[in-house]
C-alpha cells in the first residue's frame, strides 16, 4: 500500500468539465462512476485542490492518463506509483 500523506492536486477544471461532458455523463453520473461525493466534485470545480485519491480516481473514471487532467507537474511524482 502506498503512503499518498498530504499531497494535493490542482485539476485542470475545464479540461475535467470537458472530458466529462464528451463522455456524455451527468455530474451525478460522474460521481458514480468515480466514486466521490458531489460535495468533492463541487470543491474540484470551485478550484479547490484535491488529493491524489481523488485525482487517480477522476481520471480513472474518465479513462485518460492523470496528467490530462492534473495542474502542472504534480503528477510526475506518482508516475511511477
């Protein structure tokens, strides 16, 4: 099991509305799948900063690589996790 501590991730949050809606998904539906609340999806898209948690799991739900939708270079340090 990995330690992810107190690392946190911006998201690009237009990328991540994008490739939501082009998956065809509702906001519901997307939490669903990514297995988060609305609550974190909504900080997300406030611009809040997310865990890398949550971060893995957006992208997982949406398929893409997480450096589609993480800020930055903060996903290379978990490339290889």
């Amino acid at each position: 099991m990995y330690d992810y501590g107190g690392d946190i991730m911006k998201i690009k949050v237009f990328r991540l509305k994008c490739l939501i809606a082009d998956k065809g998904l509702s906001t519901v539906e997307f939490t669903e799948r990514a297995g988060i609340s609305r609550n974190t999806l909504s900080s997300v898209f406030n611009g809040k900063s997310c865990s890398f948690s949550t971060a893995a799991k957006l992208a997982k739900a949406l398929n893409v690589p997480l450096e589609e939708i993480v800020k930055g270079e903060d996903w290379k340090k978990w490339w290889n996790f």
